[in-house]
C-alpha cells in the first residue's frame, strides 16, 4: 500500500501554517518555539592578583583571577531583529531564575517577550550566581590579614523577611484577598533567594552598571529592565554611558531624586517607564513602599520636566489589583508583559499600536 | 497584480521540508532551532534556621532560610521523548556556562545535543552559581561567634593554575602545538571561574548527589555526565539511588577504586563511560592526570568484572589529538559530543546505529 506524506491535505495545511507563522507576523503563542539563535557571553572583566591559600584539592597559589564579569545568557527569535532587545536584571538575594519558569510552573518574562518576537538577555548581576564574585576578602579573612569587621557582609533574606518585603500579605503565613502571588508555590520562590555579595563589589562604582552600559553599546541599543535592588540601575548605567540605551523600564525600588540637571537633561533623552504594583501602604517593612512610590513620583516629574518622556505604570490606577513585589511572577504576569511591550513599542520603537 | 504566497512551487517544497524536518527523522542542524518546551525548576532543597547581622538595606534577622537546593534550566526538542534526557553537572570553580557557548562563540554541548534530539538538563552544584550556598559560618564568623579557621574554604582558580591543570601547555602562556583548546579565547574561559563553595556544604553527603539522584527520578531516567570535580558524581548519585540513572558519562577525574562489591554491583547494572583527553602526562598539575586515568582504568576493569557494561573512552588511542581538559570547549567539541551520542544510543538506548 502507497501511503501519501503528509497523510491528508487538513494536515498539511495546518502544517504548513505553523511553519508560515514565524514568517507572516504572527508572534508565537504556546506550543513550539523557534530560536534564530541562542547562548551565553560575558561583558566586561578585569584580572585581579591574589595570593590565595590552600583549599581543597587547590594548593596555595600566586596568581591572577577575573573579576567583576556579567554572565549574560540570551534567546533572539526569528522576528527579534525588527524590535529593540530587552535586558532584564534581577533584584537583591535573587539571580535570573526571576525571570524564568514561575514558581507555580508558568512561563516566565524571559520566554513571554522572546514569543512576543524581542530578543532577550538575562543578566546575572556582577559578584551573584554565574557571574562569580571576588573572594579574596573572605580568604584574607580566613588567613588573617583583614579583620572580621572588614569582611563583606552576606546579604540573605528569610522566608519571614520576603513574605512582607514582597507583599505577600500583612504577616508571614498571611496572603492578601486579592494576592496575585502563586502563594502555594511560595517554597518555590525561596528556592530562588540566594546570597547577595554586592558588598564585594568596588563601592565607588558597581560594575553591575558599567556592564549595562556596555552591554546595550554591544547590542546597539536595547530597553533595560531592573527590579528592585537593580531597579534604579538601567537609570545609573545610562549615567555611565546612555550610547546604547534605548528605553528604561525600572520596577519597585527607590528613586534618586536628588540628580543633577546634566543628569537630568541625559535621562529625559531616554523614554522611562516605573511600574508599582499593589499594597505598597499594607505590610511593615524595613522600608516604606510608599516613600518608594512617592520618590519614584517626584523623580517622573523631574524627567518630565526636563523634557523627558517618562510614566508611572501604577497598576492599581490602571485597576490591576493584588500585585507584589514580585509581579513577574504573580498569576497575572503575562497581563503585565504585555503592558510593557505595549509601551515599549509605543516609546521606544514609535510603532503606536501598528503591526510592524 | 495577484501575488500567490508562498511565491513559487520549489521556495514551498523547501519550506516544507525544513519543517518536516523534525517530523522525519531528520535531527536539527545549523540555523533555527524548534523546542517543545523549555524553563528552569529547583530540585531538593530544606529550610535552616538562622539568625543575621543586619546587611545592606536588610535589618538583622532571625528565621528560616532554604539551602542545599540545585538550580536546572532545560530544553526538550520536538523529539525529546525518543531519547533518554542528559543531565550535564559542571566542575570546580565553574557553572553550567562549561556546557553553552564556547569561549570562542561556537555552539556548546547543552544545544548540540538539543539540536540531536535530546532533552538536555544543566545543574548548578548545590552551592554554586543560581542554587545559592548556605552563608551562615561565613555570617557567623562576621558576628564573631565561629573562628576564623572554621570558616568555610573558598576554592578559586587561578588563571595560572587553570592552563597548567586544564592541559593548555607546558606552561602558563604556552600552548601544546596540537592543543585543541581555543587558545586565542582563553580570557572568555577565565570569566566562567568563580569560586567553589563546596566546603560549606554537609561533609557527610553532597547535596548534589542527592539532588542527581532525584533529577534521574523526576525525569524517569536520564543519562547523567559529570566533569572534573563532579567527574565522579553520576557514580555516587547512583549509589545513594539508582532508580533514575541510565547511564552514565564521566570525564576526566580521578575515579574511586575501592567500593566494596555490593556497590560495584549496583553501578554494573548501569552503563558507564569514562572519558580523558591528551596529554595526561605532560603537565606538572598539583594532581597527577596519569594517576586519574590509571585509577579510572582500574575502576573499569572492576565495573566489567562486576558484570557491567563499563568502557574508557581515552581519544589518543582513537586517533583524536591534542584535547585538554575541557574537552566540552575545545575546537573538536562536536566531534567529541558525537562519540557520547554514538555511545547513549548504543549503550543506553540499545540501538545500535539505528534510526529511532
């Protein structure tokens, strides 16, 4: 018996306009994805001489180290060259697992935007996760020729500390009516929180941002995103160098407010979006959400008076309600995305609402 | 004027064709790459009670923490399922950035064998890069209630150490005439060494062999690969639990020639290779690598007394020159990844040079 492939003209066509649809504007929803290109790089590195001691099977050594590197790792789709790339850089105690597969198991941002045709790279910060740290403080700790109180501090938050700080609810073990956070999968977020050794880091300048600078020169041009701890940071890497920065999208975290007018007049060249989500005014923390809000408030109108176009992206303004902290992650993070495309393309790119 | 789309009969067979390609047996070569699906999830993991100095914006802290987690990202090709999944555990000083990109920019192993239709799983070490590490004694020794010699070692390569141990040459800045390591590229390798925090994990029991373990659980079996310091993981993972291993790829370590027989007799139910590059003996390495390949020799010979399926893939004696110890980057890399999948499908799999 001759069979025919594909079996039927249904399935063939359906075939065909699967394949079609990376080619004809359609963006990729779930099911497959397809990757024009993918991997991992580093920006930035300098060597360091250190005498190390002795430690596991590594003899005492004399020798050079790299340090401040930023691990990058990214995805381009097939479309991505016709949108601007977007460089997400997550917050203290976390790495870029934050932006990935969601605690309770969705799609993160990082594959969402790569479906919505951006290219994306995922930062780890200097001195966290794949980027490595400088060690030779806590060895000279050890071999004692620093002082204990000179050692960097650890910063590690506990489920105690995340569960207000992040704004799950009022009190730890206590969720919010309208919490969007996937508490049942909150284990899965502790996973997440690891130690943040930014204290090793040269305190003059955090090479965090000297690396954004050049990450965005190298990609030639891209929209920055930071949260939290980092949320204020596209905003400082543009101080270092705006050459390469498209747009800034900086999620919950204190504002600067007391920048300069060059300073000013630099930002306002860079469209600006700051996005809050629910809550701010509802938990003790060891810091005020609202000072937060309030300064980041200030800070738009500051750009805005120095000709900038920037925006408070207040979720609760827009009726989106129950956000956290960690709003990438909460149960309406595809809903969220996709305000910060909208206003990517709308900003940065121009495109008001037209398919490009 | 009408336009028909797609434009002509032959641009419509090759269409066609490249995305039937998945469909037909065909695995994926150069250009774009389709994934069913992809994302990263945690295995294991348990809650320690800790109290903390205050730090950076973090007041001092008393409440739980999750430590001795193990980070996996992963990617499943349309095929994934015809093929048992591989599971790449990086070595000392190093994170998954060992299986991705080369330091040269070629396409590293966790796509290649994607792109061979295999679901591929990258670990980081409990304790290192995006699983976190337990910062306690290093706290406590900051507060003054641990010595100072009780403090965790920090295990960090040099860049001196690292040509000499990792085979580049001779010595430091001179390469072997048939070094296969990309040379020209070795500031890119540098960037990947951070430190190693093994030493503060429980002595008793990696967690990373506990969390292997589980991962070839999770996964309904899977084919472990461990490099360098975890060269010889896939074998104590197996004997905390053997249920979910398959196989096992173990490159260049020293391997551990007195288990008792009834641990021999639970690693001979699962096939093992054991791979070494060149030029084991023409280096002065704090550690003999002519001593490590003995040693693994041995552990052959007793696997294959024990009834298993055990081989030494050392690439001299098949003709390949010139590999140093981070084979999974050097300009042969592909090659070398084609042997291991020549040897799952054989060995694993049992199909012999079969298309599925």
């Amino acid at each position: 018996m001759k069979t025919h492939f594909p079996p039927n003209a249904a399935l063939r066509t359906l075939l065909v306009m699967l394949m079609l649809a990376p080619l004809t504007g359609i963006a990729q929803g779930a099911g497959p994805l397809t990757i024009k290109e993918q991997g991992s790089f580093f920006v930035g590195g300098e060597h360091r001489q250190v005498s190390e001691p002795a430690a596991g099977v590594i003899p005492a050594q004399t020798g050079e180290i790299t340090v401040n590197q930023m691990y990058v790792q990214y995805q381009i789709p097939l479309r991505g060259a016709q949108h601007v790339p977007v460089v997400f850089v997550h917050g203290c105690c976390l790495s870029s697992k934050t932006w990935e597969t969601t605690p309770d198991g969705r799609m993160g941002w990082s594959e969402y935007f790569v479906r919505k045709d951006r290219a994306v790279y995922l930062a780890d910060q200097v001195s966290r996760a794949r980027s490595g740290f400088d060690p030779s403080a806590f060895n000279r700790v050890h071999e004692g020729t620093l002082a204990n109180a000179q050692m960097p501090g650890i910063l590690d938050a506990t489920h105690q500390f995340a569960w207000t700080v992040f704004r799950f609810g009022p009190k730890f073990g206590e969720g919010f009516a309208d919490e969007q956070f996937p508490l049942a999968a909150v284990e899965e977020l502790y996973k997440q929180m690891i130690p943040d050794l930014n204290a090793t880091l040269p305190q003059n300048l955090n090479p965090t941002l000297t690396q954004m600078a050049a990450l965005g020169v190298k990609l030639k041009g891209a929209v920055l995103v930071g949260h939290s701890e980092s949320g204020f940071f596209p905003e400082q890497a543009a101080l270092v160098d705006p050459t390469g920065i498209r747009g800034i999208i900086s999620i919950e975290m204190p504002c600067n407010t007391t920048l300069g007018a060059m300073q000013l007049a630099t930002l306002a060249k860079i469209p600006t979006l700051i996005m809050f989500g629910d809550h701010l005014a509802d938990v003790k923390a060891p810091f005020s959400w609202m000072d937060a809000y309030t300064g980041c408030s200030t800070f738009v109108e500051q750009l805005k008076k120095a000709g900038g176009d920037a925006e408070m992206l207040y979720l609760p303004a827009r009726g989106i309600k129950g956000n956290s902290h960690m709003l990438m992650q909460d149960k309406n993070s595809n809903q969220l995305a996709d305000l910060l495309i909208a206003w990517i393309d709308k900003h940065v790119e121009g495109r008001n609402g037209r398919t490009p």
